[in-house]
C-alpha cells in the first residue's frame, strides 16, 4: 500500500521515473539528514507518516514539482509537506475502504543534519526506499502504527 501510494504521488508531482524500491520493517529509530516532513493518522489507529529526503533529492524532487531549480525555503517547507500530506493522504483512503475511518495532522516540516527520530508505543510499521532516476540519495517512506481498540 505505502509503495503504490508513494510512487504514485512522486511520480505525479515530480514527472520522475522510480528506479527502485525497497520494502522493511520499520526501524525503532531513524536518522534525517536532510529535510523531511511527518503527517500524524488518529481514528482506527494512530500513527506518523514519514516522509524523509536527502538535500541533493529534496532539491530535484521539489525543483521537479515547482518546473524550476531556483526556489527558497518556504517553497521546499510547503513542497515537502504537501507531498507527505498526499502520501498520507492516499494512505488514508485506502485505509478508509477497509473501514478504518482516520483523520489526518498538518505536516510538520523537519530540517537538519543528524537528526535521529525514534518511535514509541507504536507496535507496527513499514519502511519504503525509493530512488528517482538520476539520484543516488533514497527517498524513504517510514510510517509507524498501532491499533486502537
């Protein structure tokens, strides 16, 4: 679901092909360097959507959006945050035919170097890597979830 979701969404906004794709479990923990963006899901189940990005990817990925490479930081904050809001948001579609109502957070923009993000009380989740044609640095996809009873 996270790996259709997201290619469609990167591959729409960007015009860029995905080369590849990596699916895990999600990690306790994981590191941003770079920029990234987290949309939060409560209703059904309660989880964050992570959407993280290298400097070299943000930049072609947001310039991919925007149709220019020349942009500043309030376009890059708003470009990464309504990406994450779309690949949260067709999450929570999906999710919603499978009569798991939710209801979703604004983004929440994230830059810096070294940055290590972990997770608590959460008891599942995914983590999706993909790279864009003409990158080396992954775009990655963490979400993590538990369910509410």
């Amino acid at each position: 679901m996270v790996d259709a979701v997201t290619r469609d969404v990167l591959s729409m906004m960007t015009g860029s092909q995905i080369e590849s794709s990596a699916n895990e479990p999600a990690p306790e923990s994981f590191d941003v360097d770079g920029v990234a963006a987290v949309v939060g899901m409560t209703g059904g189940l309660t989880a964050n959507v992570h959407l993280v990005f290298g400097s070299q990817v943000a930049q072609k990925v947001v310039g991919g959006m925007l149709g220019s490479s020349q942009f500043g930081d309030a376009e890059m904050r708003d470009a990464v945050g309504e990406l994450t809001n779309m690949v949260a948001g067709g999450l929570k579609n999906r999710l919603d035919r499978l009569n798991i109502v939710l209801k979703l957070t604004i983004p929440t923009f994230i830059r810096g170097r070294d940055m290590h993000i972990t997770s608590q009380g959460f008891t599942f989740g995914t983590m999706n890597s993909f790279k864009l044609t003409g990158s080396d640095e992954p775009v990655r996809v963490i979400v993590f979830a538990r369910m509410n009873n």
